[in-house]
C-alpha cells in the first residue's frame, strides 16, 4: 500500500489536482456559509415568533414550534433527495448546488433556531420584567437587554454546528454536487491510492473547520465585551432613573 502511495505521490502532487481540491473547498464552504448564514437569519425570526405572546399568535407559535420539531429529525440526506425530487416534480431546474444550499437552510433553521431560543432562555426572567417596567418595547427588550446577555450561551454551539456541517455537505455528493468527498472518491476511482485520496480530503476539511473554530472563539470574546458594555450602560441608565428621587409635593 505504502509503496503505491509513494510511487503515486510524484503524480498526484500537480497544479490540475490542486485546481481540483481548490474549486471542491470553495463549493464546500460556500454550501456552509450560504446555509448555516440564511439559517441564522431565520432561526432569528422563528425564535422571535415562537416566543410572542398573545392568544392570536397561538397558530403561529404550534406552526414554528412543528417545523423545528419535524426537520430536527429529518436526516439530512433524506432532505437533499426530497428537495431535489420535488423541486424537479413541480418543474423547477435548480442547480445541484441550489438544492443543497435549500436543503442546509431548511435543516439549519430548525436546529439553529433551538440554539438560539436556549440562548436567549438562559437570561433571567428579571431582566425582561425590568425592560417592560421601564416601558422598553419587545424588540427595544431584545436589542439591548437580552441578545448582549445572550450571546455568549448562543456563539459556541452555534459555531460548533457549522464546523459540524461542513463535514455533513460531504453528503451532497450523493446528489452530484462536486465538493470535497465527490473529488476524493473521483480520484481514488481512476486509480489513486485511498491514502492519498481520502487523506486529502481529510487535511482539506482540518484546514476549513479550525479556522472556523477559531473565529468562533474569537468572536465569542469579542462580542462578549462589546455587547457587555452596551448591557452595563443600559444597566446605568435604569438605575439612574430608578433612583432618581421624585420631588416632593408642596401642600
């Protein structure tokens, strides 16, 4: 085995394999950031759905609640195939990349909208009560008392779950997408060894998931203080007019 590996490696080592691997990574990450970007956006929205109040937002809240409920259980390649085949049912001609790209939205919404709701969840009760004392309007509550508080429970699960899922679009090639597994398995087909094959593809996908780790963790600490000082003046701010003291009336 080692010997087909070292008398293959002089070939293999070429620009047109790395143009290969090169064009495979960018699809793989461009699948990832499209997806899991668009999820985060409408995780955003159901959270803030789900969680209004009110008898009339009643529908509204079991229908948010029955997606992320559904599509936390759907496999994610059980979702590319329906995607794909419904998308050509009703007519539509998607690209390969398209399908997939909806695919990772509809599953990354479900899951990334719980992360956020667990985020936003772990600020105390208190401090949404305080916010309503202080006449703050929901989206005033949301913006400067509890996203701050929040995001610190929401960035390290959440960057975990797209590094998570820049390994799963290795299940696009099922579909016919050319990314990162579809170019390893081309490789190893025409007869290169799977050492060199699969293991580039294993390298390639360190080099895409630790950087991206690695921004989480800084974002994480950049966000914590950034948006803790915003939460320390606001706190400031209440509390100068709590106690402000109410001038006496005159008899």
């Amino acid at each position: 085995m080692f010997d087909l590996f070292l008398e293959q490696l002089p070939r293999f080592v070429t620009w047109e394999t790395a143009s290969f691997f090169y064009h495979a990574m960018i699809t793989t990450i461009q699948m990832t950031l499209i997806g899991c970007g668009i999820g985060f956006v409408m995780g955003f929205l159901i959270v803030i759905l789900r969680t209004t109040p009110g008898l009339i937002y009643l529908p509204l809240r079991l229908l948010m609640i029955a997606y992320v409920e559904f599509f936390r259980r759907v496999p994610f390649l059980v979702l590319l195939f329906l995607v794909l085949f419904i998308s050509k049912g009703f007519g539509f001609s998607h690209s390969l990349f398209t399908i997939a790209c909806i695919s990772i939205v509809i599953l990354s919404t479900a899951f990334i909208s719980e992360i956020i709701r667990a985020g936003l969840e772990s600020v105390q009760q208190t401090q949404w009560e305080a916010a309503y004392a202080m006449n703050f309007t929901r989206l005033q509550t949301l913006y400067y008392i509890i996203f701050p508080q929040s995001w610190k429970v929401i960035l390290p699960p959440a960057f975990a779950f797209i590094v998570m899922f820049i390994k799963d679009t290795a299940l696009a090639s099922q579909v016919g997408v050319i990314e990162l597994t579809a170019v390893g398995k081309y490789f190893n087909n025409v007869g290169y060894s799977a050492i060199l094959s699969y293991g580039t593809v294993l390298a390639l996908y360190f080099v895409l998931s630790y950087p991206m780790t690695r921004l989480g963790w800084w974002m994480e600490k950049k966000l914590a203080g950034s948006k803790s000082s915003k939460v320390d003046e606001t706190a400031r701010a209440v509390k100068s007019i709590v106690q402000t003291p109410v001038p006496s009336a005159r008899v």
